[in-house]
C-alpha cells in the first residue's frame, strides 16, 4: 500500500512540475540600431513569429564610469516603460515587459541627458555585448520569422532561383510561385519579377558558399536548390556536412548585408522536394541567420544551429541619373534626430523600372543645426534596401546641395517607399559648448526637396484584355483546379514571363498561387490555360511537337512526363478549340507580330479561356509581360487580341469575331477578321453612357421622393 501512495504521489508531483522553459538569448550588440554618447542605445524588436512567448525580458548590463549612480529609462515607441535607480556596485537591471513590444517597434535605452554637460559626464554605459533580450517560451522554439516577412529586409525587386545546372523543374517553380505571391500579397502594390539562373561557378567571397561567385549575384533573397551531390563543393561542409535529411538553411554575409542566401538541399531529388514544399506552406519559417534540418517524413523544425547575422549597412554602386519626367515634393517638417524618427515618402512609378538603366535622383533641400558627432549621417533606403548615405558636418550646414541617386532596378512598378533614416550621435563637446546650452540636433527638409524619375514610358491610358487572367472577373469562375501554366521553352525569360503574370494575378486576385501550375508536361487539366513562349515555343504547343528539344538537363521525372509530346490536347483542351488558336497565331505572325514585335491573344469556348503571351524572343515576351502587368481594366472582350510595339510602349487590340455557322459543331470557329479597336477611343463613349445612367437615375429618385412628399402631406391635411 506504501509503495502505491508512493507511486501516485510521485506521479503528481511529475504532473506538478513546471515544463522545461526554452529560452532564446539575443546579445543587444545584434540588434542595435544606433548607440549614442549619453551611453544609451536603440534597436528594434525582432518578430516572434512561431512560437508563444511566456515572458520576454531584458537583461541590461552597465559599465560604470564614475562613483555616481545611473537613472536609466527605458522606452518603447518613445513612450517611457521603465525607470530604475542603479548604484555603482549593482550595475545591471531586468526588466521584464507586461505588455509585448510589436515586432519593428523601437526599444530604445535613455540614460541621463542632464549629466551630460557636467564636469563628471555620463555615470556609465551600457554593454551592449553582455546584455540581452531574453524571450522564454514553454515550447521548444526559436524566433522564427514568417516566410513573407523574411522578403522585408532582402526583398527587392527580384527573386532569383539558382540551380546547379540553371534549370527549374515543376517543384522548384512552384515553390518560386508560391514564394513570390507570399512577397506580392504582404504589400499589394509589389509584384516581383522571379527567374531561375545557373549558379556562378567561381571563387567564392562567402566562406559558405565557397564554390559560389557570390558578387555576381543580386542583392535581394537568391535561392540556392540542389541536391548534396549537386551542391558538393560549392557550399560549405558547415552547411551541407552530414546532414542526410532534407535541409533549409538562410545564410547572410556581414561583407553584403544586403544579400541573403536560401539553400535548399537533401540527398535525392525526393528530399530537396520535401524540403522546398515545407517552405511553401503557410506560416511556415526559420530563424534569421539560422539553418534548420528537416525530417524528409515529418518536415517539422528538428534543430537549429546558427550562423551569420545580418549587420549594418553598406554604399551602394551609384548609377547615372536617367532623363526625369516628374517630380515628388513633401510637406516641409522638422524632425529631431537624435530620436528615432523616419521621414518617409510615397513615390508612384508608372511602368516597369526594374530592367531599365539609370537612376532616379532625390535632392535633398534642408537644414541641420550643429551637435552631431562626426560620422553621423543620413541613410537612403529604397523600398527596405540601403542605397546611400548623406554626411552631416558636426558644425551644421545645409543639404541644399545633396542628391542621392536610386539605381531603378531599385524602384518597382507603382508604389514604392523612401526612407531617410537617421543615424546619428550627439557630440558632447559640440552639444555642451559656449552658448549651446540645451541646443537640439534637428533637421528640417523644405517642400522644394524634390524625386527625379526616368521616363519609364506611357503613364498609362491604354487598356489591358487580361483583366481576367489578372483576376478581375475571377469571382465566379470554376478555379477548383486552378489555372495551368504551360512553357513553350526553358528560357529564363520564359520563366520570368509566367512567374511575373502570376504574382500579378495573386496580388490583385488575393488568390493563393497553390491553385496555378507551372509545367512544361503538356498533359494538364483545367478551366484555364496560359500559354507563355516565344512564337516558336507557341508553335511547337499547338502543333504537338516536343516543347524541349534536348531535356537532359531536366529531372528524370519532367523527362518521363515530356515523352509523350502531344499529350497537351488529352485533357481539358480539346480539339476544337486548337484550330482556332494556330489561326490567330498564323494570321497574327503573317500580318502584325513582325513589326508589332511582340502579342497576347486570348480565345473563349464555353467555360474554358486560353490565353497565349508570345513574342520573337526573349526580351520581347517580357516586354510583352511588363505591359501586359502595367495596364489592366475591368472587362475582357472574347476573342481580343493585343499586340505591342518595341519596348512595350504602344498597345494595340485587334478584335478577333467569332461566327459560328448552324451547320457546324459547336464552338468550331468559321471566321476570324481582325478589326482595330482603339481602347483609349472606347473610353469616352463609356464614361458617357455612366453619366446619362446616373442622371436619369437621379431624375427619378427625385421624381419619387416628390410624389411621396406630396402623398404624405395630403395624408396631414
């Protein structure tokens, strides 16, 4: 009987005992945005995405300066938390935060300002070092931010996928895809361009990627997809060593701060795929600077091992300024440096900027007062990427004579955000000097501070018949199997083609890109299809040729699906609806595409809509795509035709009719006559029909309301 109690008790007291708390330690020298001389400093607060926070604390450590004791305070967002009254001999505080800082806001340590225009001066500093923020969780975890939020800091205005042999298969563009609508759906106005490219083989600068020329990749997320073997001397045994299990691991240079590397890697083709689908899946994520291991048969987070950190920034390359055609001006304010204020401002690009040369210039008309230490500066960021740097002289002066130029594959189409962000320090001895008493270090930037942009083409104006691929009239459209995305070639500009119309899509549809895919197996099924080439590549779709002349570098498997060359018209496109097709290309190829240069077409037979995106090579279907993106409207009419001019910058649609005779089956096409259909002329004629709908609309609420007076008085009298 002893032994029972015995043993109940002991399991209550197994049931009683608290779990084992994980905590995740954070050195505040990792975080810190700026440090000043009062030997405070600010960082912002790192997302805790994927796991629940029991508490989250700081642990401040001081270095004593003097025999006097520190008043620290401790502020969030600029509002004061905390205050504590330190002693010399107990140089260090905790403080745990009731209410969670929001991921971005600013905690900033303030220590005591009046004593620094005293004889004895600051009281001590603190050990950025030796202190931490400390987040204890009672689940195994870590900070984990989310997929899309890892595009905040290294997302510009591409994505590129790198594969040993620069060729992407059905998984690997997917997860492109679907990489790229997290980064499209997190700010509506960002559709990235995303391409696969053949790793550059060279010395690496990167002590994790040493068989990787890194330099000569882009700034922003590159993707590195490959299998152990494949990746065998070009990253690191750090990384790769005797993993033997699916792996992601995001890796970042303190030389390129502004460059993140993403490998993804197993022992076979199963694995890397295994891996590359658990980063697809929402809300999935991994610590910044982290590699995580993942169990090919429960892709779950098993372990962590960190590695780099990003670190601060770096100047970038200026390019030479383009010619402009507006400028941006904002409100004249005045802002105190030495707090952690941003001016921002909203700049508006017509156009895809992305592959252009030049620059946009912004030129800076303001003032600062004197009190900064010397080093201080002002920082560019384009869109969350560092672009450059303004000095400011410790003595005071004017920027009247600043211009900092962005690199237009900086800017994207529409919205794009410009920061100056400050970082500064206060020098004592300018602050505390003869007659600068409780001087404040400001900056004021006038009205007349002006954004110059390249011409970047028409601002719009022209109309756009893919309205319904960008998903404007999506909403009761049969979508249970999604939309299918056929290549006519392995181009990267072909890729980039389709992986751009679907983010579009995405980011304006808000539907998820898990619905579309992206194949060169021409065996598909589905109310939609999207055809994207070169006129060749359309050519070979239609007529049933191999798509891929020499597939050795696909996977064995896209090579097993491609053996059947015209499996394209077994499922869901039937017969019926190709003829009309190699019509409007033979006809569109004879009579416009050689001088238009480059043409969409679009073609409806019940429920089921084709939609083609050609041109005569590369550059001319992105061309095609950037306009396309560019211009959208409301209604699509059946049966259009679209070709565009060199450069994208002339758009005309051609009306394709289509008779149907009695005697023929349906859907059988019987004649196709182009006409010129001005989009721009068919606007006037809209507006005015809306007008003369809501007059007479008007009218009669009027008449009605009227009446009803007039009854209802009678009914008083």
């Amino acid at each position: 009987m002893s032994r029972l109690v015995l043993g109940v008790a002991f399991l209550l007291l197994l049931l009683a005992a608290p779990a084992r708390a994980a905590l995740v330690q954070l050195p505040l020298d990792r975080l810190v945005t700026r440090s000043s001389p009062d030997g405070g400093l600010a960082f912002a607060m790192p997302e805790l995405w994927g796991m629940n926070a029991d508490s989250v604390r700081l642990e401040l450590v001081f270095q004593p300066l003097g025999d006097d004791p520190l008043e620290p305070e401790l502020l969030v967002d600029g509002k004061v938390v905390a205050r504590e009254r330190l002693s010399p001999q107990r140089f260090a505080w905790s403080h745990r935060f009731r209410d969670l800082p929001a991921g971005g806001s600013t905690v900033r340590v303030l220590l005591s300002r009046e004593r620094l225009c005293t004889a004895g001066g600051p009281a001590g500093a603190l050990d950025a070092a030796a202190s931490r923020l400390v987040v204890e969780t009672g689940e195994e975890g870590v900070l984990l931010p989310a997929v899309d939020q890892l595009l905040g800091p290294f997302g510009g205005n591409e994505l590129v996928v790198w594969t040993p042999l620069g060729v992407a298969g059905d998984w690997q563009l997917s997860w492109a895809a679907r990489l790229a609508q997290g980064w499209a759906l997190r700010d509506l106005h960002r559709a990235p361009r995303v391409r696969t490219a053949r790793l550059p083989i060279g010395r690496g600068s990167f002590e994790l990627l040493p068989g990787v020329d890194t330099d000569a990749m882009p700034g922003g997320l590159n993707v590195v997809i490959g299998t152990l073997d494949e990746l065998e001397g070009l990253v690191s045994e750090r990384v790769l060593g005797q993993i033997g299990a699916a792996y992601v691991g995001l890796l970042t240079d303190p030389a390129q701060p502004f460059k993140a590397w993403l490998v993804i890697s197993g022992r076979d083709e199963r694995e890397v795929a295994t891996a590359a689908a658990a980063v697809a899946r929402p809300g999935f994520a991994w610590p910044n600077g982290s590699a995580v291991l993942l169990d090919p048969a429960d892709p779950d987070l098993a372990a962590v091992a960190p590695y780099r950190v990003l670190t601060g920034p770096r100047q970038a390359d200026a390019a030479p300024a383009g010619r402009s055609f507006a400028s941006l001006g904002w409100t004249t304010g005045t802002w105190r440096l030495d707090q952690d204020r941003i001016v921002e401002v909203d700049l508006l690009v017509n156009g895809d900027p992305a592959a252009l040369p030049g620059a946009a210039s912004i030129r800076l008309n303001g003032d600062y007062a004197p009190g900064f230490a010397a080093g201080s500066a002002l920082h560019l960021r384009a869109n969350g990427l560092f672009v450059g740097s303004v000095a400011l002289d410790p003595q005071g002066g004017s920027l009247r004579e600043e211009a900092l130029e962005v690199p237009l594959h900086r800017l994207r189409q529409g919205s794009n955000r410009l920061e100056l962000i400050p970082e500064v320090a206060v020098d004592p001895q300018i602050l505390c000097g003869a007659g600068m008493g409780g001087i404040e270090p400001t900056l004021t930037l006038y009205e007349d501070s002006s954004i110059d942009v390249p011409w970047l083409g028409s601002p719009g104006g022209a109309s756009d018949i893919a309205s319904w691929m960008m998903g404007a009239d999506l909403a009761g459209s049969e979508l249970r199997q999604g939309a299918t995305w056929v290549l006519g070639d392995q181009r990267p500009q072909t890729v980039d083609a389709a992986l751009t119309l679907l983010a579009a899509r995405a980011q304006i549809a808000s539907r998820f890109l898990s619905e579309a895919r992206i194949t060169f197996d021409r065996g598909f099924s589905g109310t939609d299809v999207v055809l994207v080439g070169s006129w060749a590549g359309i050519d070979k779709i239609l007529s049933g040729r191999p798509i891929i002349d020499e597939p050795s570098g696909m996977f064995a498997a896209d090579q097993a699906r491609l053996a059947d060359a015209r499996g394209l018209f077994k499922f869901g496109l039937g017969s019926a609806a190709v003829e009309p097709l190699r019509q409007i290309v033979q006809l569109l190829v004879a009579r416009n595409a050689p001088q238009e240069g480059s043409a969409m077409f679009a073609f409806q037979r019940g429920s089921q809509r084709v939609v083609a995106v050609a041109g005569r090579d590369g550059t001319e279907l992105v061309q095609a795509v950037q306009s396309l993106v560019e211009r959208r409207r409301d209604v699509m009419l059946e049966g259009d035709v679209v070709t565009i001019g060199q450069g994208g910058r002339q758009m005309v649609a051609h009306r394709a009719i289509i008779e149907q005779g009695p005697e023929q089956p349906e859907g059988q096409l019987q004649t196709i006559a182009f006409e010129l259909v001005r989009m721009a002329q068919e606007t006037p004629l809209r507006w005015l029909a809306v007008m003369f709908g809501a007059v007479v609309l008007l009218a009669f609420l009027t008449l009605a309301a009227t009446r009803s007076r007039r009854v209802r008085d009678a009914e008083t009298a």
